[in-house]
DNA sequence: CCGCGGAGTGTTTTT
DNA sequence: CACTCCGCGG
C-alpha cells in the first residue's frame, strides 16, 4: 500500500482520495495538478476499482500518456486505464458503437485541410462562390459553421460577434453548413467536430448512455478550462448515472477560446453537478519565487480579477528573469542559442530547456542558429509537418484503400497523374463510385481508359492498389508498397524529394505499430503524430533536445529554463487579437501560461527591429503586459540602448565612370569564360 | 481540359 | 514567403 499522505498537501490529498461523487478542482499553475491525477488513479486501483473503467481525458494525448506512465511505474495495472483526448476517446466509442448509427465498415476521419476542401466543394455545388463578389473563403466558412457547433449557437451569431461584415450571407452559410453535413454522410466522412457531435448524440440515448457509462464508472478530465460546451456536455452525460467526474481546471490558463472553449464550462459544472465538492490547489511547487512575482503581477494586472495568487512552496528565491534587448531578430536567435549551449556546458540538459513563441514562425530564425551550432531541437506546434503536400499525397492511396467512397482522397490520387486534372478526375470518379466491389474498380481503371495519354499511369496505379489491397499485408507493408509507386511521382514533382523522403520514412516507421489501417489513418489525424526531431548531426548525442514550442503547445509542460522570443507588441498579444477587450484577456493569459512553465530560469527577448510580410521592417514595440510597473519591476533588464545606425553619406563630387549598361557589360567581361 | 506562370494575398493558436 | 487563384497558350 501506498502512503498518500507522504507526497501530498492537505488539498492534494482530500482530491486524491475523494473516491465517489463530482468534484471540481481548481489546480494553479504548478500546482500538482498532474500529481493528483497520477496518484487518485493509484488511489483508486488499490480502493479496488478496475483500470480499465478509469477513463482520463485530456488535452493532448501525450499528456495521457505521460501522466499514466508515471502512476504505472508504481502500480503497473494503470497500464490499463484508458485515457486520451476527447476526440481520441470519440473515436474510438463511434467506432465500436458504429451500428447504432448504422455506419459503414469504415469511416476517415476528416483533418482540418481536407474538411476545408469538401466544403469549397458543397459550395461550389450549390454554385455560392460567386466571381467578383466577397463571399467567405473555404477556412472562413469551416470556421464559422465549427464555431457554431462547438459554442452551441446559431450560424447568424457567429457571424454577428466574429464575422459581422460577412452577415449578409447567413443563410448561405447555413445552406453550406447542411450541403457539407450531407456530403460527409454521403462519403463516409466525419470531421472533428462530427466526433464529439456523434458521440453526443450516442450518449443522448438512455441505453446506449448506460452501457457506456457502466464501462467508465470513473473520469477524470483534465484542463477543463479549455473544454468547450459540447465537450461540457459529453462529460456531463458520460457522468449523468454515476457521478464519479473529476474535473480539474485553472480560469486563469484558459487559451482556447477560439476554438469554442469557455471557462464557463467550471461555472456551470457545480450547477450540473449540485453536490460537488471543491478543492483549491494553489502552492506552487514548480517556480522560484522571482518568477512567481512576475506571474502573479501579470496576473494582478487582468481585466478578471482571479482570485488565485501563486505562493511558491519551495521558499526558493531564485534568480530574477531577465528581458534581453536585441538590434533584430537574428541577434536575438544568436543570444539564445548561445544561451542554451553555455547553459547545457554549466550542466543544465538540453531536455531541461524549452523556448517559446506565440507563433511557429518567429522560430524559424533559431532553427537556423540551432542548426548551425549543431544544437539538436525538437519543434512542437505549427501545423505544418502532416499537411505538407507530400504527406498528403502519399497517405491519400492508403485513404483510398480505407474508404473507398473518399472522394477528396481519390481526386488527389488521381490528379497526381501527369494528364489528369480536375474534371478528368471528376469523370473517372463518376464511373468508380458506380461500382462496388474494389476489384472491378481496379479492373475499371486499367481497361476502360485506353487510349489516353495518362493510360500507362493509370495502369500502374491500379496495379499498385491492388496489390497493397491485399488483406495478408500488414499495415507496414502496405505503406512499402505504396511508397514503391509514390517514389517516382515524389522524384518528379520534387526538387527536394529526398528532405521529403525522409518524411515518409518517419510515416512508414510510426506505421510499424498498428496493425489496423484504418486505425493509422484516424491517428494520423485525430493524435498526430510528434512533429520530426531534427537530426542534426549533435556534439551532444548523449541528450534530449532542446524544445521549441508554441505557447499552446506547451500548456502543462515545464522546464527549468525557459525562454519566450518576440514580447513584441503584435506578437504577444497579436496583432489580430486587438479588437475587443476578451481577445486582449486571452492573449496576457497567454503570456501568464508561457510564464508559469519556467521551473528556475526565466528569460524574455525582445528584438527592436522586426520583419513582417514582404521586406519592411518596422520597430517593434515592447509588449503591453511587461510594460506596467508592477511586472516590469521585476525583471532585470540589459538596458539595450538603441545604437544610431551609422549614417553613410554620398560623396557628390564624384564624376560617373558606368552606366547600367556599361556596368553590366563589364562584369559579364570578368566572368570566367 | 491541362498545366504553367504571374499576380495577388494574408500571415495564430489546435483537435 | 508560401500558397491560392486566375488567365492564357497549347
């Protein structure tokens, strides 16, 4: 038996052991928030309950795993508890349920590109994308229309609060919204948001809510703050019966709100849940007090007043963060990478250094210091890796053996061929959606295109699909296969092909661990897989990377060191999020989230100089929420003073020798023949 | 009807 | 700067 209250605070531990009944905890950052988890998972397995009815839903699915792993080194059976992000969870409940429904076999999982994609196709169909005329654009319309599923509200609200000069086509947006809903059903689709709408609706259902509900008698959800309503209700069904929810959240780190989250989702779950208890965590175990000051001085400064101040449990001063002024971004790319090397050489890991930004891009210039300092990183966020055109490419042969009725899948395929574009495509796929039976597709499409110029293609791929069909290959081998035809298209189309090459090799490796391809696919879009750890040749093998984060990516993560680049008015808070007074909110809890990740070292970096767009440069103003007395009070800074740039004047008295031409001529003169 | 090339655009955060 | 859209030539 484990002894609980060894490890934990009096709060810590009324959470931990709270066996039955809703709770709600409000955990401040650093506040053992992930400890309770692991150890109430512990508490709840010895108390006799079986892991495998613990269902723990989080953010991202590494933190599941990260938080099971570590319960599962003291008690192995939490191996077995079953955890995930709701739309992982979604999944996989849709899929075993998918009679009740009366779905197909399979069904693919839509990402947010090919989502985009089909409904720039519903709308062309109902012929809304006028010429000339400023009609939302296919983000712009997905956008709006997940808005309105995820907050719950109709498409005209979304439009009045976000989008209100696009208010006139309410309706069209609504004609889209139901063309798109049909069209998924009709390919077999379901997008992100269909996940945790079909899963509502599955738990709406009295005998269908029992069942499920008796096979997770208890939850525990994580970062409830950044739930949304349909994600508050299918908590709130999958508790309904038996009431064994915990919630855990913090309103001050909320940083979802553009994607339907609210933190009204903790108001209203005692009002859901009359009984529950509450607990408050707020010691901070993780952060030197000096960079608690700071924190709790951004937090003190926010229009909704929080209640919470974080009070360091270590006692530990620390040292003061530091503001680094720099000429221009590359300088400050060169500090920090400095920075972190010095700090591994002092004996600080890499695996213990993160930077963040607020944007994927403001890193691009470290990479490239990195790089050459040969400092092996790890990039998280940004979504670039798994919707690069390469990827996409490749995987939609295996889409198309998945789901034979994915249309945006095969389109691509099919397009890739030299000859066929978008209405050839269209023509095939008229005839292939005619046919059942996967072999006389095949046969279709090598014998009743002869003739044309793209024939031979098309023959070839035909060939290739039938043989990765196969039903005795394994997942991996029907990617090898695959990959044999795809290499040539990559190499033709590809200047780079070998960077990309590599890219699908990784694909191919993560292959190697299911055994079930539609499963692969759902993974590849519902927990994608982690972006690529560079393989910088490194003098330090013997280390983890350093990390490199997007501040939403970093959420629950922590290390000693931390770096956060551009504190740059239009950077942090974005240039974007200016208009009302509740993004502003949103962007300084941003900051208070990026912050409170530093475990002993903060350092915050602003460059004067800052590129945007085409070449202009511009000068950066020092962000709003380092500004005000309180927080910028303490944090040391270096004082940059602004050097005049040298001024270099033109001597007049010159008389010109070339002309354009002239010059020209003359340096084509000096080339080596 | 395909595909190329030029012009234009807008540029977050994520499941 | 990368992607998308548009128009034109083949």
């Amino acid at each position: 038996m484990f002894d609980f209250k060894l490890d934990l605070n009096p709060s810590q531990y009324t959470a931990v052991t709270s066996k039955d009944g809703p709770m709600l905890v409000l955990a401040g950052a650093g506040s053992g928030k992930t400890r309770v988890i692991e150890y109430r998972a512990l508490f709840l397995i010895q108390e006799g309950v079986k892991p495998e009815s613990i269902l723990l839903l989080t953010f991202t699915r590494k933190a599941a795993r990260e938080m099971l792993s570590r319960s599962s080194s003291r008690d192995e059976r939490c191996q077995r508890i079953n955890g995930g992000t709701f739309h992982s969870f979604a999944y996989k409940t849709l899929k075993r349920n998918s009679k009740f429904f009366g779905f197909p076999k399979s069904f693919s999982v839509l990402d947010e590109s090919d989502a985009e994609e089909a409904v720039r196709r519903c709308a062309d169909s109902l012929g809304l994308i006028e010429k000339g005329k400023r009609f939302p654009k296919k983000e712009t319309l997905k956008s709006i229309i997940s808005s309105s599923i995820n907050k719950g509200v109709s498409i005209a609200e979304v439009l009045k609060k976000q989008y209100p000069y696009f208010i006139q086509y309410n309706e069209d947006v609504e004609e889209i919204r139901k063309k798109y809903a049909e069209y998924k059903i009709d390919k077999n689709y379901l997008d992100y948001d269909d996940l945790l709408t079909y899963l509502r609706i599955l738990l709406e259902d009295e005998d269908m809510r029992k069942k499920i509900s008796r096979e997770y008698e208890y939850i525990m959800v994580d970062e409830y703050q950044d739930t949304n309503p349909l994600q508050g209700d299918i908590t709130y069904l999958l508790a309904k019966d038996h009431r064994n929810v915990v919630v855990v959240g913090d309103d001050a780190q909320s940083i979802y709100s553009f994607r339907g989250a609210s933190h009204d989702n903790i108001m209203i779950f005692p009002e859901r849940f009359k009984e529950c208890k509450k607990v408050a965590l707020e010691e901070n175990y993780r952060s030197t007090q000096s960079i608690l000051d700071v924190a709790n001085a951004v937090l003190e400064n926010m229009e909704n007043k929080y209640s919470k101040v974080l009070i360091s449990a270590n006692k530990e001063i620390g040292r003061s963060p530091k503001l680094q002024y720099f000429k221009n971004q590359y300088e400050e790319a060169d500090w920090i990478a400095r920075k972190i090397r010095d700090l591994r050489d002092g004996g600080v890991n890499l695996g213990n250094q993160g930077v963040l930004f607020r944007s994927a891009f403001i890193s691009i210039s470290l990479q490239i210091q990195l790089d050459k300092m040969r400092i092996p990183y790890q990039v998280v966020g940004g979504r670039k890796f798994y919707e690069m055109a390469h990827v996409k490419d490749f995987l939609s042969h295996l889409k198309v053996l998945s789901n034979r009725r994915d249309e945006l899948a095969w389109s691509r395929m099919l397009m890739m061929l030299p000859g066929v574009g978008p209405k050839t495509a269209e023509n095939i796929l008229v005839n292939v959606f005619q046919i059942s039976s996967f072999d006389e597709i095949i046969d279709h499409l090598s014998s009743q295109y002869r003739g044309n110029k793209y024939e031979k293609q098309l023959e070839r791929l035909s060939f290739i699909l039938k043989k990765a069909s196969k039903d005795e290959l394994k997942v991996f081998e029907q990617l090898e296969t695959i990959m044999e035809y795809y290499l040539v298209l990559l190499k033709d189309n590809y200047d780079d092909w070998n960077i990309r090459l590599n890219d699908l090799e990784v694909i191919k490796e993560i292959s190697n661990r299911y055994s079930s391809l539609d499963t692969f696919l759902a993974d590849f879009a519902i927990d994608r897989p982690e972006k690529g750890i560079f393989d910088t040749a490194s003098s330090f093998e013997d280390q983890e990377p350093v990390t490199l984060t997007t501040i939403h990516s970093a959420k629950g993560l922590e290390w000693d060191v931390v770096f956060i680049m551009n504190v740059a008015e239009g950077v942090l808070p974005i240039s974007f999020a200016l208009n009302s007074p509740e993004e502003v909110a949103e962007e300084q809890r941003l900051f208070y989230v990026a912050l409170t990740r530093a475990r002993k070292e903060l350092y915050l970096s602003f460059p004067f100089e800052a590129k945007r767009g085409g070449n202009e440069s511009y000068y950066n103003e020092l962000s709003r929420f380092i500004k005000p007395l309180n927080v910028s009070s303490k944090i040391d800074s270096n004082n940059y003073k602004q050097e005049n740039e040298s001024v270099i004047t033109v001597d007049d008295g010159i008389e010109p020798n070339y002309n354009k031409k002239s010059i020209l001529d003359h340096i084509l003169d000096s080339y080596q023949k």
